[in-house]
C-alpha cells in the first residue's frame, strides 16, 4: 500500500488451507458419485473434468462463453451505472427519491422470471440476459450507493464549500472515498447476481449461441455431466467478473487519490510571470528554493509560505445577529465590527454562541435574524475539529485547497508549524492529534483568504510546544483580518486583539 492512500484491510491468503478444503470436497463429491453409482444422477469429478476439456477444445465453447459473459458483464456494467446515478438524483431532493423508490422496490421484489416472460412477451430474446442482469443488479447498487450517499461527511463537505473547494475536487478527494466501500460491497453481490439471473434467462428464453441454451440441451438430454461442466464455467467466468470489476475500481480509485499524492501531477501549477514552471511530473521535494518563481518561500526560511493574498476588503460588520436552537436562544442581538487587517476575539464560557457566531460569518449557519455585511469571497478557517480527510495526507490536504501551491509549499508551511518530515506524506487518521492539528492550522493559512476564522485553533497542542505553534501563527497573520475564539486566556493574550465578551 502506497502511503497517503486509503487503507483497505487485505485478507492473508492460506492458499495451502484451500487447497486442502477444495481436496477435501472433491472427495466428498467423488465419494457420493461412486456412492450413487449412476452417473445421469452424479456425475463424477473426473467425469465433469473429461466433458470440461472436450467443451474447452472447440471453437464453440468460446464463442459460446463470449456471448453470455459479454450480455451479463454489460447488464452488470450499465445496472452499476444506472443504479449510481439514480440513487445520486434520489439525494439532491426527497421528490427524486419518492418517484424512484416504488420502481426500485418493485424490481426488488418482483420474481426474476415474473420479468423474464414479460420481457419475453414485448421483445425477443437476444439481449435477454443483458437486461435481466441489469434490472436485477439495479436494486442492489441503488440501495447501496444511496446509503454510502448518506454516510458522506458533512463536516468535510462543509470544509470543501469554505474553501471553495471546486466540485470536481471535492467529488474525488471526500464524495468518491466515502462511496468505495459502498461501491465495492454492491459489486460483489451483483455480479453473482447478475450471473444468476442473466443464465436463468437464457435457459427460459433460449437465445441461440448461449450458455443457457446448452444448460437446457443438458437437461433435455439428460447429460449431467455437461450440466455439471457449464456450471463449472458459469462459476469460473463469474469470478472473473468480480475479479476485474475490483480490479477497475481500483485503477479507478489510484486514479482519483493521484491529484493529491506527493509529486505535482497535472495540477495546473501557475508560474509567476516571466518564469519557467516545472515539468508537471517533477518531484519539487524539499531542496528547491522556489521564491520568486510561485510566490513563496524557500522551505528552510521562516517567513510566511502562504499564497500570495490580493488586496483586503473593507470591514466586517455584524449586526443584531440572533439564533436560536429550539427554545434555546444562543444569540441575541450581537452586533460588531471586524476592520480590515485586524483581530477579533471572541470570549465567553462554552454554550454562549461562539462557535455558531463563527458559522453565521462563514456562511454555514442561517440567523434568524440580523445582517452579515462585508463577508469576502475568500474564507478560510481552523474548526474546532480538524476536518481533514483521513485517507489524504497532510501535503494532500494542503494541496486539496490550495492545487496551485506546489509540493515546496506545502512541505514548507508543514515544517513551519513543527510538523516531522516523515509525518507529511502518511495519511492524516495516523498521525496524533498535536500533528493533525498543526495539519489544519497550517491549511488554514495557506489558503488565499481574506478573512481567517481561528475557533480554538490550538485544541490538541501540547503544552511544550505552544507557544512555538503560537509565534508561527502570529507571523502568518500579520495583515489579515482575524476572527478569532478561544476560552484560553492565556492563547488569547499570546494574539492581541479586541475582544467581545458573549454571555
């Protein structure tokens, strides 16, 4: 596994206890065809093997395996497709969702040969098991894409919105992960269903060419041994199915954790004017000195590595905010101004309505009542949790919200804030929570904002190196306007500013 990817957990493969076991059930089955004594009843392994090889070694058979598994791989590849995109409208509103659930529970709980003989009824029968496949595979990719919709965390998709996160980006670095499971988990059960249902069409509907239509002469003719040797070729081409729809899940998986690995690939890079950019596949590492060319400094310098900010926008005015949760008020005709380039503490024990003060200024809480006036563009913020995706690592994250800085940057700003080398390009979910912190500080001040909201920012650092953290923050700030929580007075004596006191 490639560090700064998702973890899947890998089951050890005993390839020695399976052989034993399949050993130990050829037997079994050997010893109950040898007990039968009849072969039109049982036929024996060696029977099945003999009739597999002489199927195998005529042109037939391929062409014969070909028709069925390309018609059910494709009834499987559309239901997949369908059945995502459906349950994708179904989540944008509830009026989707009503008009499509009564038809998806209908193909959930309509028998497959209920849909067969329609099917049979209004066409023919030589896409027959394509579309069985599909509409029995539907169900189970709806359902299950449609709870993985569900679990998409919405801390994180509130993240992406205050960074203005474009959609595209947010579809592969937080939607696409959170989905895999879900994906995965519909294509393995479809695919057997999918293999299920698309032979049991064509052993009713009989299409020429197909491997239901042998299943049925095998039947007519009593030919158990060739029963048993085309179920043997179901099972192995079944298999195959599932094998390389994993396998294409997770090309497509690499594919979308690619943008936010360690090397600069195909992000866009924006030299300044009059430089020469890199090659889009050079590794920047941490030994260039990039000042002058993308506007920030050499990693081994202390000044500030974020991008470069425009020109500031006028004051921050609130006000006679209110919001209330029920019949709890949390705010009540707060009023304040921030000035441009300035710091704004805001104080008070916990439940006075910081936090959700923060969020009004954010966009991501409504008040009831009261005017937000001189909110910019550009926002960027420490929460009070660390809402970075697990499954990136911290240059990933950095470089999700700002994909014009390259890998120097990233790197840069990381070590500014005392985060170790080795930790940069693991996965966040492992590291500590100090180090996760310092992640998300330093992602805030990367950002190319014109206002900065700090809400407990320093929740996580340990005591021994606060105050560094605090003294790096403090040059990051210099000339930004600053809306700023914290219950600490001591971290808010170490950012000078006004204060407002909530009751």
């Amino acid at each position: 596994m490639r560090r700064g990817e998702p973890s899947q957990a890998k089951t050890p493969r005993h390839w020695p206890l399976v052989l034993a076991a399949t050993v130990f059930w050829l037997a079994v089955w050997q010893i109950v065809a040898s007990a039968v004594g009849h072969e039109i009843i049982v036929a024996s392994p060696l029977q099945v093997a003999k009739v597999l090889v002489n199927l195998i070694i005529t042109p037939t058979f391929w062409a014969i395996a070909w028709r069925t598994a390309w018609h059910i791989a494709a009834g499987f590849a559309l239901a997949v497709v369908l059945g995502t995109v459906l349950a994708w409208f179904a989540s944008l509103h509830r009026v989707v969702s009503a008009l499509l659930s009564p038809p998806v529970r209908a193909m959930r709980a309509v028998p497959v040969v209920s849909f067969i003989i329609l099917l049979l009824i209004w066409g023919g029968s030589s896409t027959l098991a394509l579309t069985v496949a599909c509409l029995m595979v539907l169900p189970a990719v709806f359902d299950s894409i449609s709870e993985g919709l569900r679990r998409v965390p919405g801390d994180l998709l509130e993240m992406a919105r205050v960074f203005r996160v474009r959609p595209r980006r947010t579809f592969r670095a937080i939607i696409a992960p959170a989905l895999w499971p879900y994906l995965i988990a519909a294509c393995r059960v479809g695919v057997g269903l999918a293999w299920k249902s698309g032979v049991s069409a064509e052993v009713i509907g009989l299409p020429s060419g197909t491997i239901g239509e042998r299943l049925f002469a095998a039947k007519l003719y009593l030919a158990t041994g060739d029963l048993f040797a085309w179920t043997v070729v179901i099972v192995v081409l079944g298999i195959g199915t599932e094998r390389l729809a994993l396998w294409l899940l997770g090309r497509a998986e690499h594919s979308f954790e690619g943008l936010y690995r360690n090397k600069v690939v195909g992000v866009g890079l924006q030299p300044a004017q009059g430089s020469q950019a890199p090659s889009s596949t050079h590794d920047l590492g941490g030994h260039h000195s990039l000042t002058g060319v993308y506007g920030v400094a050499s990693p081994n310098r202390r000044s500030a590595h974020r991008l470069p900010v425009d020109d500031l926008p006028g004051e921050l005015h609130l006000v006679d905010i209110s919001k209330a949760y029920g019949d709890h008020t949390v705010l009540d005709d707060i009023s304040f101004t921030v000035p441009s380039g300035g710091l704004m503490r805001l104080a008070g024990p916990n439940g006075t309505g910081k936090t959700t003060l923060m969020k009004i200024v954010l966009g991501l809480v409504k008040p009831d009542s009261g005017r937000v006036t001189g909110v910019p563009a550009r926002l960027a913020t420490v929460f009070q949790e660390d809402r970075l995706c697990p499954w990136l690592s911290a240059i990933g994250n950095l470089r999700l919200i700002a994909p014009n800085c390259p890998q120097a940057g990233a790197e840069a700003m990381l070590t500014d804030f005392g985060l170790p080398d080795e930790a940069m390009t693991r996965p966040v979910r492992e590291l500590s929570g100090g180090q996760r912190r310092r992640v998300a500080i330093a992602r805030a001040v990367l950002a190319d904002a014109d206002l900065l909201c700090l809400d407990e920012p320093f929740t996580g650092i340990d005591a021994d190196s606060m105050d560094d953290v605090i003294a790096r923050l403090k040059d990051h700030i210099q000339g930004r306007t600053v809306l700023y929580v914290t219950h600490d007075d001591a971290q808010a004596d170490a950012l000078p500013g006004e204060t407002l006191m909530l009751n």
